[in-house]
C-alpha cells in the first residue's frame, strides 16, 4: 500500500514539474494593447495621373476637420469633416503631372491624430505588401504540449514495468 502511495505522489509530482515548467516557459503574445487609431483607405491605390481618388478615415474625433494632403512633394489634397463616429469620405482630385509612389496623410485638425497611406500615381501594376502578423507565439504551448506527451508516455512504461515485475 505505502508503495502505491509512493508512485501515485511521484506521479503527482511529476505532473506538477512539469505544469510549472509549461508556465514558467511560456511566453506571451506581445499583442499590442487596443487604442483608437486612426485609419484611412483609398479607392485604389494605383489611380491615373489628374485622376480622382476616393480617401475614406476612421478614428478621428467627431466632427472633426481632417486635412487631406499628398507628399514627396506636399500638394494639399483639401479636408473632410467627419461624422459623430469619427468617420469621413471625400473624393479628392490628385495634382496633374505627379506620378510615381507618394503617401496621403491625413490629419485631425483637433485631436492631432495623424495616418498615411501609400499610393503609386500612374501605375497600374498593384503592389502588395503581405500580409499583417496576426499570429501568436505556439512555440512555447507546442513545447509544453510535447513535454506532457513524453512524460504521460514515461510514467506508462514505468507503471506496466512496475506492475510487471510485482
């Protein structure tokens, strides 16, 4: 009896090493925490030299004028107000005889909030830059998963030895 004692808290033990070795390893995320940011989006990011371009935001303060501007060289764009949720639309003629890559910025007169987005002028070749990392770090979880398997596997082969042999 005292020696089915013994096994079972080794076991327990065993199991509690490694779920204390699974915490101490595992590693966060890193997520960024949430805050309003704000954001705008084009119709295309490839319009024609002279064209028109349709530029929408979001997260501005509400009813805020949002200053629409077109750098490498600044060409004022002209503003927007936004709607009582932050948000605004306007289509915007780009200066003729600009081409090439350049970026839209958008500023909150207010709240300061500034963002930009890159457009290439004249070009009908789109660009793609990938995709955003919305992973999680699985390496530690995977580790520990591992480690559990191999141990769960161990204590088996030891039990049926010990049973074995007695």
């Amino acid at each position: 009896m005292a020696a089915r004692i013994r096994r079972l808290t080794a076991s327990v033990a065993a199991v509690v090493g490694l779920l204390l070795g699974a915490l101490a390893f595992a590693a966060s995320a890193n997520a960024a925490p949430y805050t309003n940011q704000a954001t705008i989006s084009v119709s295309t990011q490839n319009p024609a030299v002279g064209g028109s371009l349709a530029i929408s935001g979001d997260g501005f303060a509400a009813g805020e004028t949002v200053s629409l501007t077109l750098h490498t060289q600044t060409y004022n764009l002209g503003s927007a107000t936004t709607d009582v949720s932050g948000r605004f639309t306007a289509t915007v003629t780009l200066p003729a005889g600009v081409s090439g890559a350049h970026t839209i910025v958008a500023t909150g007169l207010s709240s300061g909030q500034t963002t930009s987005i890159t457009i290439t002028i004249g070009s009908s070749v789109s660009s793609s830059g990938g995709l955003p990392n919305t992973g999680v770090a699985v390496l530690g979880v995977g580790v520990v998963g591992a480690a559990l398997l191999i141990g769960g596997a161990a204590m088996l082969v030891v039990g049926q030895r010990r049973s074995a042999s007695a």
